[in-house]
C-alpha cells in the first residue's frame, strides 16, 4: 500500500503567498489545505488531521497566536511553522512559548528554505 503524503494545512490571508506556498509543497510532494483565517484553521482542524500547519500570525477572525494557543487548549499536537510578517523578538518568543516549530519572517525566507524546513520538521 503506498505511503500517504504527508497533509500540511497553510492558514494565509494573503491569496498569492497562499498560492504560492501550496504550489511549491505540492511540488515537493505533499497533500495541501488553504484556508484564509483563523476560524476556518479551527473548524478544519476539528474535522480533519493534518501533519503540519504553516500559519500566518496577522490573519482575520482569530490571528496566529488564538489559533496556536486553542490548539494547544485542544491538546493538539499537530507542530506549527508560523509565517509572519512582524518581525518583533517578542512575537517569536511568544510563539516559541506556545510551541510553535518554527518562525520565520516571510519578507526574509524564500519559500525554498521553508519548505526545506517543513521537510526537516516532518523528518525529524
């Protein structure tokens, strides 16, 4: 029987990054979800399990940090790469707290080397 793809959910309000993104980890092989906003992540991650979420933090209805925090209320233990804009030291250490996988400030990451990180997160 083969192997499924690994299912990565991408939560991104901006449409070309979101593209982008899923673009490129279908290329790299895996199964990929968009949604644009926070409440759609909860909602589908009630319903469905993915491997990884890749989460941006300055999203409608509920932001990055609500998703991680009501994720890990749900005890969930699906790891987060959070993508962002903000480039405060705090933010990363409040995602950090929280147990976040990764952080990275998209005007600073090509999409190459978080995809490379998204594969060292689900092979590690």
């Amino acid at each position: 029987m083969p192997r499924k793809s690994p299912r990565i959910l991408v939560v991104e309000d901006e449409r070309p990054m979101a593209r982008a993104l899923e673009l490129k980890l279908q290329h790299s092989g895996f199964e990929v979800a968009v949604v644009n906003d926070g409440q759609a992540a909860l909602d589908i991650l009630q319903k469905e399990k993915f491997d990884l979420i890749l989460l941006d933090l300055m999203i409608p209805k509920i932001d990055g940090f609500g998703v991680i925090q009501t994720l890990r209320e749900r005890k969930n233990k699906t790891p987060v790469i959070v993508t962002t804009n903000l480039s405060q030291e705090d933010d990363a250490k409040k995602v950090k707290d929280l147990g976040a996988a990764g952080y990275f400030v998209k005007s600073d990451t090509p999409i190459n080397k978080l995809v490379d990180h998204v594969v060292a997160t689900l092979t590690s």
